[in-house]
C-alpha cells in the first residue's frame, strides 16, 4: 500500500483501534495512554488516516500511523546513539524555552527535545545543550547540539536532513522553516507540519540544498509548500532557491513584518497572529506577470490627481500635436538633412533650460564632439561661436555660459568597443543613475552596430529592437527618441514638383518602426525640391498612441529655420525668446511684439554673405540641414 506516493512497510505501527478504515478520521482509545486511565475506554485519540497522522488529546502524544520503506542510500553515514528520555528536562530550560521563547510543553514534547551534556568546539569543552533530534521514519539520524551561548553542532559524520521530517511525510501541506525553535513556534500555534532547514542559509557561496537531493519526494507529494524563512537578505537568498527547487507553482510566502523569524513573531504577537500569517501568504510572484494590485497605488493617484500627462514643449504650436512624456519611444523621420537633429536638440534644449531634464546623445554622425557640443550652445544663446560670422558672433562670457549650460544638460554616448544598442544601454542607465538623465536620443539607426540573428528577417529584428527600446524607456522612465531615415525623395507631380510628404511607412526598413513607436513625428522642408534655399519647415505628427495624453496627429506649419541664431521660429517667432529674456534678465517681448520688429532670416535673393556679413559660399553651404 502507499500514502501520498510513500510505501507503507507496516500499516497502523501503534495498533490503534480505527475499526478496519483506511479513510477519514477515527475517533479511538489511545494505546500509549488508555491503559493507565481510569475511563479507559474514552476516546481520546484521533487517528487522521488520510494523512497517516495521529494525536491524543489526553497525554499529546502524536506521530505517524504507519511506518514507511526507507529510501536506499548508497553513502554511508554516522548514526547518534541517543538514549531514551527518562527524566523531564530541567527548570531552567523549560523556563527559558516557555518564558523567554514562549513555546508550549506539548510542543517539546511533541518533538522530543531533551537536554544533553555534549563537547563543543566553539568553547572547547563540554556545555550543557539542548538537543534537537532528527528523525526519519522513527530513527534518529542526526543531532543538533545547542548551548547556552547560542554555539550549536551537528552530529559529526551524521547525513543532514530536514528537522521534523517525519511530521510532513503523507500531509497535504508544509511549512519550511531556517531553524528547529521556529518548527517549535508554529507547532505551538499549531501547525505540526513544520519542518526546518539544517542549517541556516548565508550570503557567501551558492545556497546547497544537498539535504533536499535524496528527500525531494517529501514535498513533490504537496499541494502548497510555505516558505517561511529568516526576514534578512541570507534569508531571502535561500527563499529564493527554494523556490527554484521546489516549483513557484506550489509555493505560497509568509511575511513575518517587523520580525526575523517565526518565534520572534511568536514572542512579539503570540501563537494566534502567528498562525494567521498562514492564511496570508503569498502566492510567489512570477517575474514578468502583474496584476492591477502592483500598480495600486500609482493607479489610485491617477485617479485622484489624474494620469500622467504628456508635458510641454514650452511652444504653443506643437503642443496640441505632441508633448513630452517618459516612457515612451518617438520615432522621428524624414528626409536627410531636412533638419531632424536640429528640431530634437531645439525641443531638448528648451526643456533642459526650464526643466533641467538632462539629454544623452548618441550620434556619431555629429561627432567630434566639439561640433554637436558647439551646434547646443550657438541654438541655446542664439549666435555664432564661430569668428568667421564676425556680426553675430558671441562674446566669451556668452560661449562660456552656453558651455556651462550644455555641460551639466547634455551627455554625448560614444562607446569605444562597438556601437552596439546593449553598449548605449548601457552608458544610458549609468547616466540614469548618475545624473538623472530623463531624455534618450539615437541619432540615426543606421549608425547602431545592428547584431541581427541568422537567418532572421530584417522587420522581425526590427520589432525585437524597437521593444529593447521601449523596455528601456518604461525600466528607467526615459523619453527615447530614435531618428530613421526616409527612402530616397520623390517629386509629386500634382504637387507643383515639390517632395511626398515623409511617411510613417517609407522608413528605410519598412513600416515595423511606426508599427512599434508610440509616436511618429516627421520634420518636412516641403519647398526644398523647388528652391533649395526655402528655410520653411512642417512638423508633422503622424502617430500618436495615447491621443487624450499626449496630443493628437496634425501638421503644424508657419515653421522657419533662422540660419543667424541657429533656431526654429513658429509663426515668426522664437521659442527662446523667454530663455533669452530670463537668462539676460530683460523684459519679455510678447509674440505680438516680436513679429512687429521681426527680420526675416535674410532679404529674397540676398546670399549668407548679406545674412552674416562674411564671405561664404552658397552652393557649398548645406546650413542648417
């Protein structure tokens, strides 16, 4: 016959009365105590036999029903010989243990806890222990030696196994301890299927489970396992390889709060709350499943306050058609050099002035550094820090503070090993951490070292590489930001000759980029195709996913690139205008006002040589774009 997967060697060990059943409980005389009684026919035991288990109310005796075939081992062990308990334990232990752990008689008697005098190398002499004795099927198989000064010994040569083994072998569930007085703890609220690792786990080295190798089906047989390991970080070590051993199918965890284990609980809240945590563990939670109770708290506050909102761009026009939010991957398209870089740096810059949200770069086509450096600082005062432009060129004091400005905002990414996206991550989270960058930009995709898989289809890699992005964006709450490329331009012929507007689905590599970004934002020159020199500017947001908190698709035009301050200007006027007013201390012009004194960005027909006042050539000059 077998129990719960055990095989039964001997049925009923004890020869109590349970009138030839073999299922349910059986209300009986007990053969250890009845004898002795003067109601000796008083049924004072119960005999659990679908779990094998038994226990006398009268004298607390308790243990398994049957006895069961031993597992063959091969290794050979060292075996205590320990001698019948014939006197109770001593006063001062029993206080001790009663007082001081607040831990019941029955328990210790439960567990045959006896009192020893035993060697102990920690003092090197002999102590008074209290002995904690292993059983397996009946038999003692190792010993736990503790004494007064908390120095505790296992048998020597003894094979280790879990404390209180026999207790759990045919129950339907178990609680697993770090130590023989938290078995005596829950025994005392009452739970006697409670048994302890033997020895408790440690930070250094991997956690070994060797005990558990060759007694694995004492817990294959449960339907739930408790872990309730020491609340510390050896604890929690250990917990966690419990889990990977045992199944996180089958395994609840217990919280003990503001305690370490189970008796300090017991001796701060008592046997009844100790008790309680059992039926409040908690399901292991499975890395990468969620419920709404893991964002309760984040869920209520939107509630309450609202959710989190796209914020401005600090320019009126392209707020209704996009604004900043963490979290979230903006693909930016169009075609070269129609100015991308430059409207991504503009909105950066903005917001680092008023917000001090702090950018990482990587774009090796704006390398060296100088120049990427120089293009933020010339967008951010608004002139040349180039001689050359002898009439808009910027004093010291000015290039010194757009050099302090851009050095505590902007972080230009340029891995020495290889321009792989695991190597920009991984300046990017050091960047997180160290300087609380808020702003990612990958300026474009085709410089990244792309690591496609073989035989893999380039829009599969494409999904897989967008959703690294967007990982990241939520792990870390950064706004990533990654330019792609348009295929080449075509001239529409019932558009007056002028480029197709740029689209979500001509990305060089197809449309997976738009599929998988939460926004698509084209920069579009829509007169360059006719006259190469037409500064005007679209920004188009053509993708929008979250539309109620971010904005909604529009094209916003009126759009012009000042070559002079190196800045965009909406409706003819700029955006910096409040920088430069609050960084110089001066009023602030009102947009009315600007675009009464507005000068356009040169005379029609005139060249760079009249907007600057030097000697440039125009068919070699590509500025801005």
């Amino acid at each position: 016959m077998e129990l719960n997967g055990f095989q039964i060697e001997q049925w009923n060990v004890h020869g109590f009365d349970i009138k030839g059943k073999t299922t349910g409980k059986v209300y009986c005389t007990c053969p250890f105590c009845s004898h002795e009684r003067k109601k000796k026919n008083d049924k004072c035991a119960t005999a659990y036999l679908d779990t094998g288990y038994f226990k006398c109310n009268h004298c607390g005796e308790e243990g398994q029903l049957h006895s069961y075939k031993k597992n063959e081992q091969v290794k050979k062990y060292n075996k205590p010989e320990v001698k019948p308990i014939l006197s109770p334990l001593s006063d001062n232990l029993t206080n001790y243990i009663q007082d001081t752990r607040k831990i019941s008689v029955d328990a210790l008697k439960a567990l045959k806890i006896r009192e020893a005098k035993e060697w102990m190398p920690q003092t090197k002499k002999e102590e008074n222990c209290i002995c904690f004795d292993y059983y397996l099927e009946g038999e003692v198989i190792n010993v736990k030696y503790r004494d007064g000064k908390k120095h505790f010994k296992l048998f020597k040569g003894a094979e280790k196994i879990f404390y209180n083994l026999d207790n759990i072998a045919t129950e339907k569930d178990c609680i697993i301890v770090e130590g023989e007085f938290d078995v005596l703890a829950f025994h005392t609220a009452g739970y006697s299927n409670c048994v302890s690792v033997p020895n408790g786990f440690n930070l250094q080295g991997n956690i070994s489970l060797d005990y558990l190798d060759n007694y694995l089906n004492y817990f294959e047989n449960k339907e739930t396992i408790y872990l309730a390991v020491d609340n510390d970080e050896a604890g929690r070590k250990g917990e966690k390889e419990l889990i990977r051993r045992l199944g996180a199918d089958k395994v609840k965890l217990v919280n003990f709060e503001d305690c370490k284990d189970a008796n300090d609980y017991l001796v701060k809240h008592g046997k009844e709350k100790l008790a309680n945590l059992i039926s409040l563990a908690k399901d292991v939670r499975m890395e990468g499943i969620f419920t709404a109770n893991d964002v309760r708290e984040s869920m209520l506050d939107s509630y309450n306050n609202g959710q989190k909102r796209g914020t401005t761009t600090y320019i009126e026009e392209i707020d209704p058609a996009w604004t900043w939010r963490e979290g979230e991957v903006n693909l930016w398209t169009g075609y070269q050099n129609e100015g991308k870089s430059a409207m991504i740096s503009q909105l950066c810059t903005i917001r680092a002035y008023w917000e001090n949200a702090k950018v990482a770069v990587f774009s090796p086509e704006n390398m060296p550094l100088d120049d990427f450096y120089t293009d933020i600082i010339e967008m951010f005062i608004g002139k040349s820090a180039d001689p050359y432009y002898k009439n808009h060129y910027m004093s010291k004091e000015e290039f010194l503070e757009g050099m302090e400005f851009v050095t505590n905002n902007f972080f230009l990414i340029y891995p020495e090993k290889d321009f792989t996206i695991e190597s920009i991550f991984e300046r990017a989270k050091f960047l997180v951490k160290k300087s609380g960058i808020r702003t990612l930009v990958i300026d474009p995709y085709n410089t990244i070292e792309h690591r496609m898989k073989s035989g893999e289809r380039e829009d599969l890699y494409i999904s897989r590489f967008m959703a690294q992005l967007k990982r990241f964006a939520v792990e870390y709450d950064v706004s990533v930001h990654l330019v792609a490329h348009q295929l080449t331009a075509r001239k529409n012929a019932n558009d007056g000759n002028r480029y197709f507007k740029p689209d979500a689905n001509n990305i060089k590599g197809g449309g997976t980029f738009a599929d998988k970004a939460d926004n698509v934002i084209s920069i579009w020159r829509p007169n360059r195709a006719v006259d190469f020199k037409d500064t005007s500017v679209a920004f188009l947001s053509q993708k929008i996913k979250k539309q109620k908190l971010v904005g909604r698709p529009q094209e916003v035009t009126d759009i012009d690139f000042e070559i002079k301050s190196n800045r965009y200007l909406f409706n003819g006027t700029s955006p910096f205008s409040k920088i430069d007013a609050d960084r110089l201390g001066i009023a602030y012009a009102t947009p009315q006002e600007q675009i009464e004194n507005y000068i356009p960005p040169r005379p029609e027909n005139a060249s760079l040589d009249q907007a600057f006042g030097s000697t440039v050539n125009d068919e070699d000059s590509d500025v801005p774009f």
